[in-house]
C-alpha cells in the first residue's frame, strides 16, 4: 500500500514586512490599488503543497509518492526530498517551463500577500495515475492537492472510475475556482481538507450547504489555526482538537501541509480520526516556528512531551510505537 500526494511542487520566496498591510489600504479605493511594501529579509525555500506534505511523511517514516510536475532545475530539490525518504519517480519532468514559483510577503499581523507562477506546473494533467499505482502497488489514499485545475479535474475523476480512495484539498485553487469546478473536486472524496475561510467558500460557490457537502464526502477535516481543527461526519458529533501551543510563531506558510501530513500518517498506521489530528496539530507547530516550509526536524523527545503536555499520556501511547524513525 502507499501515499500518492499530488500537486504543487514549487520554489518559495518568502519576505517579512515589518508593519500592517491594512495599514497601507483603503477600502474604498481598492479598485485603483497600488502599492509597494519595503520588506526587511527574503528567503528562498523548497515548497510546494504537494512536496511539503511528502516531506513530513517522510520524516514521519513513510515513503510517499510524490506526483507533479517540474521544471529541469529540479534536480537539486529531487535529491533533497529523496534523502528524506520521498519517493520522486513519478515526477513529470518539463522540457520547456521552470518549477513553479510562490512568491509571498508577511506581514506583523501574520497578513500574507502572495503570488503564484504556475511554471511547469500546467503539465501535470498530462500525468496518468495508473501506471504510477502499477509501480507502487494500491494506494490507501490519493490526495488531490492545488495543482493546475486540468490536472486535478484528471486525477480526481480517475480516482473516482478506478476505486481509489482519494483526499480532496483544493486549498488555494478555491479563489478563483468556480462552483462546477470545486463540485467535481470534493465530491465522493473520502477526506476533504479545508481550513475556516476555505469551508465558507466552498458551501458559497458550490451553492451546497454543510450537511450537503457532508452527503458527499465522508469526513470534512476543517482547520481553526490557533483553535486547532474540527472534523466533521455525516450523522455525528463533530470532533474538536485543539492546537499544539507554539513557542513562538515565526512564519504561517506550509501550517497546513504539515497537518495534512500528520493526518495521513497516522491513518495509514490505522489511528482513529482523533489521534490524526493531534498528530497534525504536533507536526504543524513545527513548522510556524521555523522559516520555510520544509526546514524542521524532529527531536523523538521533544516530539513525544510536546504530544503528552498537549493530549495526555494515552496519545503518547497510541503514537510512539509508529515513530521508528524519529531520532532522540
């Protein structure tokens, strides 16, 4: 069995502004926008939704399957992830386009304003999910991260007619996706990720409400941020988790990818939905408070008394025994 992530696999700038964005706009001038931010720093880090979520479960002990497309300038980042266990054989690779780039700037509040260039990216519709599941053998999940929409349109109704289980994350593709687009995304996935903002805009432009949406997928996993996640199901009491408290946030970008990542781990190992999220929440807290994505490691006990000062003993318990290869 085996993890297909795919998605995003990008090249991200990060800058710091050290004010308030709302400090520079006028509401009721944003139609003639114009404005520049002088940032203080810039760090250029590997990223992607996709290759961020392969990079934790790597680091969790898993081999997942990364699939996307890139650029020729790949090849130091396909080292990267390969040295933490990701595999990156599937990987299409463009003879024309750069990797994709996500270039975004924070600001005091933790505001974000970013921009996005597709790049290779566009290719990944031309990626067929068969052959790869031929290699790696079935898939206990395939997750259909922000990618170029052809291709996720592709990968989603290949699930569907093949019997895959897939995970639904259009994330970032929300904003300008319209309601028959974020329909075919979601529906008869068997996860939906989503964070607060993300859920309000998909009951919005799909024109479904929850309980519609809940008719259509099995387990809708909303993150809060600072209040941790919710997971919802058709016909039961939603599960509230609440958030690893941070020893100080440093950067958002990547929060959500990491969860992810804790989230799929912990199913494949066969843990209830619970103890998914809690090991989301451990695993994304490592990443708010480092710069970058893809920057943190993990140390087998702090790890393991950050998950016990957060949810007792018994998560402890039911967690350690995976972490076979997280080193004290």
């Amino acid at each position: 069995m085996s993890l297909l992530i795919a998605g995003s696999i990008a090249t991200d700038h990060l800058m710091t502004f050290p004010g308030k964005f709302s400090d520079s706009l006028v509401v009721d001038q944003l139609d003639k926008l114009s404005v520049s931010f002088l940032v203080e720093d810039l760090e250029v880090r590997r990223g992607g939704c996709a290759a961020n979520i392969c990079f934790g479960l790597g680091n969790l002990g898993l081999s997942p399957v990364l699939v996307g497309a890139v650029g020729e300038d790949f090849a130091d980042y396909r080292s990267w992830l390969e040295r933490h266990n990701v595999d990156c054989d599937s990987v299409h690779v463009s003879e024309t386009r750069h990797t994709a780039r996500f270039v975004c700037t924070n600001d005091a509040a933790h505001a974000q304003i970013a921009s996005f260039y597709a790049g290779a990216m566009s290719e990944s519709r031309e990626i067929e999910l068969k052959p790869i599941v031929d290699r790696v053998g079935e898939p206990d999940y395939v997750l259909v991260g922000p990618d170029d929409p052809e291709g996720m349109l592709r990968h989603t109704d290949e699930c569907r007619k093949r019997g895959y289980r897939f995970v639904a994350d259009p994330s970032q593709q929300l904003a300008f996706g319209e309601g028959p687009l974020i329909r075919q995304l979601i529906d008869g996935a068997h996860i939906l990720f989503s964070n607060e903002y993300e859920a309000t805009l998909i009951t919005q432009k799909t024109g479904w409400t929850r309980e519609d949406v809940l008719d259509r997928v099995g387990t809708w996993v909303v993150t809060l941020g600072a209040d941790g996640v919710r997971i919802d199901r058709k016909g039961e009491e939603s599960i509230v988790v609440e958030a690893v408290p941070e020893i100080e946030k440093v950067e958002p970008t990547g929060v959500g990818d990491a969860f992810r990542a804790g989230f799929l781990a912990a199913l494949t190992w066969d843990l209830d939905m619970e103890r998914a999220a809690q090991l989301g929440c451990l695993l994304a807290v490592h990443v708010v408070e480092q710069v970058g994505t893809q920057e943190y490691t993990l140390s087998r006990a702090d790890f393991l008394k950050r998950l016990e000062d957060t949810y007792g003993a018994q998560a402890v318990k039911d967690i350690e025994p995976n972490l076979k290869t997280i080193r004290s």
